[in-house]
C-alpha cells in the first residue's frame, strides 16, 4: 500500500525516500541530493518538537511534490503557487510563518551538494535557525572530510550533550582542566550565544580528546527510544481546528473516554495497532 493512500490522500504521489527516519538521522551524509534536501527541511522543523508526530507530520508535508520532483524544487512551486503556508499549517508543522521563512531562504541559499554552502555560518542565515540547528544539519548531511575548517570538531549541544559535560567536568579536578574552562558554568538549555556556544563546544572536545564518543551515540544512550509502533500508531492530520485521527489505512478514527483512559475507535470497535 502507497504511503499516500494509507494517509488518505490518494490524489498525492509520494516519494518513498522523502520519509526522514528521525531515530537513523545520521544515515545521509553519502544519500543522493534529493534525499539530502528532505533531510535538510525537516531539520528546519523539528527543533523543540518531539520526533514521532513531527516526522509523521513532515512525511505529510512532502507527500506534496509531484513525481521526480526534488524537495527544495517542491519548496519553490509552492512559493509561486502561494500555497507553501497553507500546506505547513495542514500538516500541523509547527509556526508556520517562520516555517515557511525558514524554507523559503534554505532553498535560496543552499545547495545540500556544495560544501560552501553546507557550514554552519551559511546556515544560521536562514530565519529562526540557531547554532545547534545549524551545526546538527552540517553533521547529518556533511561527511567529516568535505567540512570546512570551522565545522571541522562541531559538537551538537543539546540537553543530553551538556548533561554529559556536567558529568564529565564532575569528574576532572580543576587543576587539569586548561585555564580557558575554570570557572565555566553549564548550562541546563543549548545557549543561544555564538561565543558561549563554540566555548562549551570547545570544552566538550577537550572532555571527549580520549575517548571520541560522537555526540550522537551520547545521545542515543540517553534519550527516550522511539515506541516500536511509531510508523504505523494513529496519526492525526488536517488543518489546526479540523483535525481527525486516522489508521495507518487512511481510516477515520474516534477517541473516546473508556473509564479513565482515551481509546480509539474504528466506528464502533475498538481499534488496536
């Protein structure tokens, strides 16, 4: 069955290799351009959003571009055709005005096969696109050795990341940390500064120059799995104030109060997935 029809949008032809795996996010730095561009865009919207509903949504959204066309091409016709704003807010992606900002730049200003335009002081450019967005794009899409000199150690300082630091700053006694990082303090949210950024970010290669643990396989041992179920669980789709949830066959279903629990219904069944 095509991922178009299970959505219930049988008039939309869809390019399986759209769908973004969020959880296998570092699979696509040698990916084909194509594949590239659909990754790019959905780390435009999946910053403070969780990975399950946002990557569901932003299938949603690309399941809009027409046969062989490529996701930043898809980005540009609806811009001509005025109808980029409607289409974010449909899929739920989030605040869809500076989405479509975000976008519409990205497509101007890069090109996911030119490493000139693939660092991170090319992409904060883009609207409400943040150091650790930036530098998160360059690891996923960038192989290390295509880097520009000022990608080349970038660390993705999440929550999981400068938890990690806290813990391994813990562990060094003073005296041997170099005289830049006494007295550091770390914060609990990614700081939004450049200067404190790249400072943290410094200090975090300092901390890992032994054992070189990738920033990602930090994360991955700290954060929440994703639910086994997370292609094929209820998704709700529609504009904001019309939506419906749906099974993984493009059937409506019906949440109701069973007790003290929310359960789905198909019709008058109860639904399992």
């Amino acid at each position: 069955m095509e991922f178009a029809e299970w959505l219930g949008i049988q008039e939309m032809a869809v390019n399986q290799s759209h769908m973004v795996d969020p959880f296998n996010i570092n699979q696509y730095q040698n990916s084909p351009p194509h594949i590239k561009e659909a990754v790019f865009l959905y780390c435009l919207v999946s910053p403070g959003k969780k990975a399950v509903g946002q990557a569901r949504s932003f299938w949603g959204f690309m399941s809009y571009a027409r046969p062989d066309e490529k996701p930043f091409d898809m980005v540009r016709r609806m811009r001509e055709e005025g109808s980029l704003i409607q289409n974010i807010r449909r899929w739920g992606l989030g605040t869809y005005n500076m989405i479509a900002k975000s976008m519409s730049r990205a497509v101007d200003i890069i090109n996911v096969s030119d490493p000139r335009t693939m660092h991170s002081a090319i992409i904060v450019d883009i609207p409400n696109v943040r150091y650790k967005t930036a530098k998160f794009i360059v690891s996923t899409l960038v192989p290390p050795e295509q880097r520009v000199e000022e990608d080349a150690d970038l660390a993705i300082l999440d929550t999981h990341i400068l938890k990690w630091i806290k813990e391994e700053l813990a562990k060094t006694p003073p005296k041997k940390l170099p005289q830049e990082f006494r007295g550091i303090r770390i914060p609990n949210q990614t700081p939004s500064v450049k200067a404190v950024y790249e400072k943290i970010e410094a200090l975090y290669n300092w901390l890992n120059r032994e054992h070189k643990i990738p920033d990602i396989e930090i994360w991955r041992s700290r954060a929440k799995p994703p639910p086994a179920d997370w292609k094929t669980r209820p998704v709700k789709r529609g504009l904001v104030g019309d939506r419906k949830w749906y099974d993984a066959q493009g059937e409506e279903l019906t949440r109701r109060k069973v007790g003290r629990t929310i359960k789905f219904f198909k019709g008058d069944e109860p639904f399992q997935w």
